[in-house]
C-alpha cells in the first residue's frame, strides 16, 4: 500500500469537542504526509433545532449555507492538509426500533453522505484512497458500486455494547462492520481479543500523546491557570477529561475526605450527576473546572503534584487504554490508577496501580513524596514511545501486513 495515498476519514468525533478524541488525533497526524479527508460526527436535525444558536452550530450553518457541493469547515486549530468536512445533516434514527423503519431511515441518511462523499472524491480528483471509520458503526456499512475505498478500515475505541444508547443499534452495526471491512484496529489488548473474532485482521492500535504539546509542562514556564490561584502552598491532585460513567465515584470520595488538606483539581466537561448528587460541587477542596481545550492543558499539567485515573473496574473500562496517560507522561506527572486494564497495567513501572480503594489513598502520598527528576525522566520516554506519528507509522505497517 502507497503510504501517500489519500484518506478519507469518518469519525464519531468533531474537532471542537469538549475533549480530545483518538479520531482526530490519528487525522492530523496522517495529514502530515498525505491528504487527509475528515468528515465529523454528523448533526441530526433534532440538534440542529435544539442547538441551533450555539456557537459550533453558528459556525456549520454558516458552512451548510455555503452553496457548494461538498461542505468544508477552515479553522487555525485544523491543519492545511487536512480537509475537514461537515456532513449534511441527518434524520434522527437510533430513537426507533430495530426493523424496516429505522433500516429504511438509515438507508436514507446513508444515500445523504455516500452522495457528499462521491462529491469530495469527483472535486479532488481522488481516486485510490483509504477509509478509515473511527468508531461510527451507524453510517457507512456499506458502499455504492461507484465507490470503492482500496481499503476500508474500522477503529474501535471502546466496548459499545457497555454504553446503552450506542448497543441499541449500534452492537449489531458494529459486528457486521468489524466483520465485512477489511481491517479492525483496536484501541485496546479486550478490545482486540473481542474484535479478532470477527475478522482476522484485527490489529492492537492503542491511543497515544501529544509530546511535544504537553512535556512543555516541564520544559517551559507556563502561566498559572487562573483556577489554581487560590490554592498557593497547598498539594494538588488533578484529573482530566470527561467526567462521567466511567469513574469510580465511590473511591473518588473517599479521595476527597482522606485527602482533606489537598485540592482536587477536575478539568473537564462533567456528564455524571453523582458529581451533584454525592455533593462533590460543594465540597471546599473539589474544584470543578469545566471543559478546557487541549492546547491549555499542560499549563494545569504544571502546577498539578499527582494526576488520578479512578475508573471504575468493569467490562466496559477493561477495554480502555486512555489517552489521557500519555499525556500525563509526557508532562512528567506521577499518575495513580486503579488496575482497570490490561492496557494501563503495561505502564506498571511508571505509574502507581492501586490494588484497592486503600491502596490508592497510600499511594497517592506515595507519588507525591517519591517525585524526583529520574521518575519525570523514565515517564517522559515513555510517552515519547507513543506518540501519534509512531502510530501512523504502526497504522501503514497494519496495512502492510493485512495484504493491502
């Protein structure tokens, strides 16, 4: 397989999500060195309606209102290369129940996008290209005659048959799909077991960091961020990313009391209503920070002593390699986790794996005490080791191997 080809890249996520997302990530990287094609996360017109005046919405409106064929969206945090395209929007169908209705509506919504997607392929005269589908089982199970990808790739990033709303269509979607693409890349060591099953050419492609964003959080004076202010003199563990089903907020809570004279810093949108319902928004040493883009991360990074990762232990949360370790790494932060994977327990000799909820609250202290420059060394190599340009060049080898 050329390495040069061009590459269309359809994904769950859109480049200004709350949080950062393996998708967009792998797509930026690959448009280093080739023409990258990423069509988001499509609208239905029940969000376009219910948010329609938000500012993302401002801006696709904008784009669909232009008039052309195929619809594309500029911004100065999307690369040159990278042609980021906004899809026409869609009919709501996961709302109805697996039969003709929501095939004939999928069928529908399908037609829209293979129809956009036959206008970039005609407007950039594109003809051997690789699709890659990043964890949107729901569109793109199949392809026209006029269109045929050299290669056709799906990328799991998480167990959907875990999250309710995803399982309702989308388990069946996703098995067929695994099973009729011609390669499976999969986030996670579960993740991949449970795939390989499916299709032989399922390949371990794990979430990796940004190093150069985020070890400026050693080497650059980073201006404290405006939320920490308050806590001069004071320890401060830290968390990034959604806060939602994901977490053990049983363990956090007993982080919060046990460690009563240290500050707990959470940057990220919270989805979870244990967050209000247990009382960790009035809780003095909690602070909620809200969604920050990743860009002004490593400045939080900075001024953190120990960042947590209290996920729950579950089937869904076996899967998990997250992103956020590397990221953690590459700013030189200790980390405790709980030994939620196969995946985090891989960084066992940089990291701090909680054996139990006791375990965690020691050795967060453990963390705090046993920093020193070899540790902040050994961990930034580490996240050196996985960085997005070392997965595209593991993601051409995948392809190499598969035959293509």
């Amino acid at each position: 397989m050329d390495p040069k080809s061009d590459i269309i890249f359809f994904s769950l996520s859109r480049y200004d999500d709350p949080i950062s997302f393996v998708g967009l990530s792998l797509a930026k990287e690959l448009a280093k060195h080739n023409r990258v094609f990423f069509i988001e996360q499509p609208y239905t017109w029940k969000d376009y309606w219910k948010g329609r005046n938000d500012a993302a919405m401002v801006k696709r409106k904008m784009a669909w209102g232009s008039g052309s064929g195929a619809t594309y969206l500029k911004d100065e945090k999307i690369p040159d290369n990278l042609h980021y395209v906004v899809p026409p929007r869609m009919f709501p169908a996961n709302f109805l129940p697996a039969g003709p209705l929501y095939n004939a509506v999928s069928s529908w919504n399908n037609k829209i996008l293979s129809s956009q997607l036959r206008e970039i392929i005609r407007e950039h005269a594109i003809s051997n290209f690789v699709f890659v589908n990043c964890f949107n089982p729901f569109y793109f199970g199949s392809f026209p005659p006029d269109i045929k990808p050299f290669v056709n790739a799906y990328y799991c990033v998480d167990d959907i048959s875990q999250v309710a709303y995803t399982r309702k269509h989308g388990l069946a979607l996703e098995e067929k799909m695994v099973h009729d693409y011609d390669i499976c890349f999969a986030t996670g060591m579960e993740l991949q077991r449970i795939k390989k099953a499916h299709n032989r050419h399922t390949f371990y492609l794990p979430n990796a960091g940004d190093y150069e964003l985020f070890s400026q959080a050693v080497h650059t004076a980073l201006p404290k961020p405006a939320e920490l202010l308050p806590y001069a003199g004071k320890k401060i563990i830290g968390f990034t990313g959604s806060v939602e089903y994901r977490t053990d907020f049983g363990l956090l809570k007993k982080m919060v009391e046990y460690h009563h004279d240290k500050i707990f810093v959470l940057v990220g949108p919270v989805y979870a209503p244990e967050i209000h319902d247990m009382g960790f928004d009035k809780m003095q040493n909690v602070v909620l920070v809200g969604a920050k883009h990743i860009t002004v991360l490593p400045a939080y990074l900075q001024h953190m002593d120990v960042m947590i990762i209290p996920y729950q232990l579950s089937t869904l949360t076996k899967s998990i390699y997250p992103l956020k370790i590397n990221e953690y790494l590459g700013a030189g932060k200790p980390v405790v986790t709980t030994a939620f994977s196969d995946d985090i327990q891989t960084f066992g000799d940089v990291i701090y794996v909680a054996k139990n909820k006791e375990d965690f609250l020691v050795l967060i202290d453990r963390a705090i005490q046993e920093n020193g420059q070899s540790l902040i060394h050994r961990r930034m190599e580490r996240a050196r080791e996985n960085t997005w340009a070392a997965r595209v060049s593991q993601f051409w080898s995948f392809v190499d191997e598969a035959g293509f």
